[in-house]
C-alpha cells in the first residue's frame, strides 16, 4: 500500500520508546502461541479423474487435448491421453469434455490483513490456490497458513513476508508527521500493517534473522538506503531466503538483479529507478533481471483502480452499502473499505503529477521488460481502493494481455509458474505435472484463445479437493453474509 508523502512521526516514535521492538515483542509472544507446523497436508478425496480434459501446458505454453489427469489424496499422480490411460476403480470421475484445465492461479502481491478472513472463500472462487501475502500481521497470517495448510479454512497457500522492513529515514519522518496529522491519525496503519524498522546495515542483518525465527516465507523490504539493502541482500542469500520488494534506492536495478532479489514489486518503480536513463540503458538494466530471474510484479490492476480511476467514484463505491455500483463489494469487509477510504484520504499529501502519462510510461517499460524476458507475475496489491479479492486476479491477467500486449499464456505463466519459481516452489505447484500438488482451475472456454476465459469457472480444485460451481457460489454466498454481519 502506497503511502508515498515522506512525512513521518518521530515524537510519536519517541514516545513510545520504540514502536518497533513492541511489534517484534508482540510477534514473538503471539507466534509462539500459535506457530503452526509447516508439513502435512489436508487429505483430498481418496481419487479423483478429470477425463477428456484439455490441459494448458504452461511451460510449454502448448494446449493438450483430451487428456485424463488423476489426482490421489492432493497430489497429481497422472496426466496422460484419455485413450492411454484407465480410470482407477472408485475413483469419482468428472467429465471435463469441452473444458480447459489451468493450474492453480496465483496472487503474487496481496495484504490479506486489510481484508480479513473474509477475502479467502473470494480468493478460491476465483481460482486462486496460491498467495504471496507481502506484508500484514503476522501472528494472523501464520494462523491463517497453518489452518489452510489443515484443511480447516477453504483458502490459498499463503507464502508470507510479515512485516516491511521500512528504512528509519522514512519511518520517522512518517510517525513524525501522523503525530500532528489528522488524516494519519484516523486510521491506525502500523498496526494494521506492521513495520519493521531498519537504522543500519546491521540492523537490516539482525531483522533477516529475526523475521526467518518467526517462520517467514520471505522477507520483503520498501524504503531502504543503499548500505542497508546491501546488507540485507548479503544476508537474506546467505540464509537461502527469498528477497522482495520496491526498487531500491541507492543501487541500480542491475545491481538488485545480481545481488538476488527474487522480485521487484510495483512497474511504478521499476519505471522511476530508470528514470529518464535511454531505450539502450533501460534494456541493459531490464537483461540483468532477465539473467538472475529477478521478476517483476507489474500491478497494473493497482494502478488503474488507484490512479486511473477517479477518487469521486472510489468514494462512491465505499459509501455504497446497497453494491449497487458494483456488485463485488458485497465481499468486502469493513475493515477493508475503511483503509480504502484512508488510502484514497493520503492522497491530499501528494503533490499533483500526470498520472495518466505515468502509466504509459509504466506499460512502456513493461514491454522492454517482456522483451528482455523478464517474468512478469500477476499480482494485485489488495489493499488498494478497487482491488477486490480474486477478482483482481483475473483483471490484472486481462491488463497484461490488453494493455501490456502480452500473448496469454505469458498472462498465465505470471500467475502460475513463475511466482512459484521465484519462491523455490516449482517442483510442488505452478504447473500441471506428475507429482505436483493438486491445485487446478477447471475452465468453461479456452484461456489462450481469450484471456478473460480465466473468469469462466466451472471447478476448482483446492490442494486435491473438487469445488464445483455450486460450491464456489455457496462459498461466495458466505462470504456476502459475513460482510453484513
Ligand atoms: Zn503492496
């Protein structure tokens, strides 16, 4: 979430002796508590055939026709032609004739928090079995993980980062000035998205270790100088963990590339650090991504419902409670509208910018990146004003496809196998193989003839259970009543 004016509260800060190690400590205290194991899995149906199947190959970006895909307990044991294969005794067999399977889709950039539980049965409904939570509260998001891992909630696989680490020069001056502020002070943000405060190459060291003891995925960082990303890149490859975020200041993007970050969050900043470099210097920066397998998470989806939409009609649709403006809103909880509403408010502290030629520039960028081969991954930023929960998923798809001129399947790839790559996950999820956990996406029409097929649902399979249409309406049925109460 952006919150972009470089103002800050120190004397709040100060008052509070440090905000951050009262974050660490409540981590600490509640993760112990609650901390689940990381193996095992819920037990799916004991077998399970799609038959006469059309499976889209995303590596390979090839359609296979009339294939048959088993599944035991929640993993894939076969994908193979119809003819060649026999139906296992017992085994509940759907026809798929006519239908296409996707894997599992992912949202590579979400803050599930600011949505609450309520955004998981959205999130399935809309064909997303993975997640890639970078950043919230902690202690609810291992929850969360542990209990979907459980098959106790109906929801993604939830990879988490926890808590930014925010650079000091930045943190202060914002804690300085929400302390006087009144739009800042109407909302309590840190504690809805916990900081983690970085003073010093040290401290970014120390906090790698900190958050890997509280059973991190990954550790994502916003705002840091150049020594303290350093520092952090160093010890987040030394400890084998996944580093994401906002371009850094301080260094270039080659050096981010080569110093093993997994991805750069945003095309807004990826398109600021090149600032007005040439054509030649943007895709020499773009090839060192490419090279070390840095992707970016374009979140086109952010920018459109943030900035290219007018805050008039954002303010609508939160003041909105009969959903008449749009329906999707019966999903969201309250908490979510409110921080729309204060997202859409700290927009007062931004001085005025063309947005619009912004964007372009963002899809200009994009198309080097593409060019350059750098994976691009789907992500939503939930959170945002007008980022729904799943349903976001398949608008960014669409974006990439007709705005950023991205054939369809490299859409899929990005929601798919390469947010599974950039998490060291590929052998267990992102494609449909033998072996590979059983997440799919049973379509209604072909996604490679039109990318906004994604959104023709007919089943979802959700780590070896099969949700049918009638169980995914009931899902988002109860999702709707939760937002009343
Ligand atoms: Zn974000």
């Amino acid at each position: 979430m952006t919150l972009n004016s470089g103002a800050a509260f120190r004397n709040h800060l100060r008052r509070k002796a440090s905000v951050n190690r009262l974050i660490h400590l409540l981590l600490f205290a509640l993760v112990a508590a609650c901390a689940p194991a990381r193996t095992g899995s819920a037990p799916g149906p004991a077998r399970l055939a799609l038959t006469h199947v059309s499976v889209v190959d995303v590596e390979t970006g090839r359609l296979l026709p009339d294939h048959m895909v088993l599944i035991a307990g929640n993993r894939i044991t076969q994908v193979s032609p119809s003819r060649q294969t026999r139906v296992p005794a017992g085994a509940r067999v759907v026809d798929a004739r006519g239908k296409y399977l996707i894997p599992g889709l992912w949202d590579a950039h979400t803050h599930i928090t600011y949505a609450g539980e309520i955004a998981f049965p959205a999130y399935v409904a809309n064909g997303v079995t993975s997640a890639r939570d970078l950043g919230g509260r902690l202690p609810e998001l291992l929850a969360w993980r542990g209990k979907v891992k459980a098959g106790s909630l109906v929801g993604p696989d939830l990879y988490l980062a926890g808590p930014n680490l925010e650079g000091a020069w930045w943190l202060d001056g914002v804690m300085e000035f929400a302390a006087t502020d009144s739009i800042l002070r109407s909302f309590p943000f840190l504690e809805a998205s916990p900081r983690y405060r970085i003073a010093s190459p040290e401290g970014a060291r120390v906090a790698v270790d900190s958050l890997l003891r509280l059973n991190v995925d990954m550790i994502k960082f916003r705002n840091l100088r150049g020594d303290e990303f350093r520092a952090l890149a160093s010890e987040a490859r030394r400890k084998g963990v996944p580093l994401v975020g906002h371009a850094p200041g301080g260094v270039t993007l080659a050096e981010a590339a080569d110093s093993g970050m997994r991805s750069i969050e945003h095309m807004e900043t990826v398109m600021l650090k090149l600032g007005n470099a040439n054509e030649t210097e943007r895709r020499a920066q773009l090839a060192h991504l490419a090279r070390a397998g840095t992707a970016i998470t374009a979140t086109l989806v952010t920018d459109i419902a943030y900035r290219q939409t007018p805050d008039s009609l954002a303010y609508a649709v939160i003041a909105d409670t009969l959903n008449r403006i749009d329906l999707r809103r019966r999903f969201l909880s309250r908490e979510l509208l409110a921080f729309w509403k204060f997202g859409l408010d700290t927009k007062s502290f931004e001085g005025p910018n063309d947005w619009a030629a912004s964007h372009r520039k963002q899809l200009a960028d994009l198309r080097l990146a593409r060019e350059a081969g750098v994976p691009i991954l789907v992500g939503t930023d939930l959170g945002v004003s007008l980022v729904y929960p799943g349903f976001s998923v398949h608008e960014e798809l669409r974006l990439l496809v007709e705005e950023g001129g991205f054939p369809a399947i490299e859409a899929l790839r990005g929601a798919t196998v390469y947010p599974a790559r950039t998490l060291g996950v590929a052998d267990s999820v992102g494609t449909i193989a033998m072996g590979r956990q059983a997440d799919l996406v049973l379509l209604d029409a072909n996604p490679l003839e039109d990318i906004r097929n994604t959104q023709k649902i007919r089943a979802v399979v959700l780590n070896g259970r099969y949700l049918d249409r009638q169980v995914l309406d009931r899902l988002l049925s109860e999702a709707e009543t939760a937002a009343h109460r």
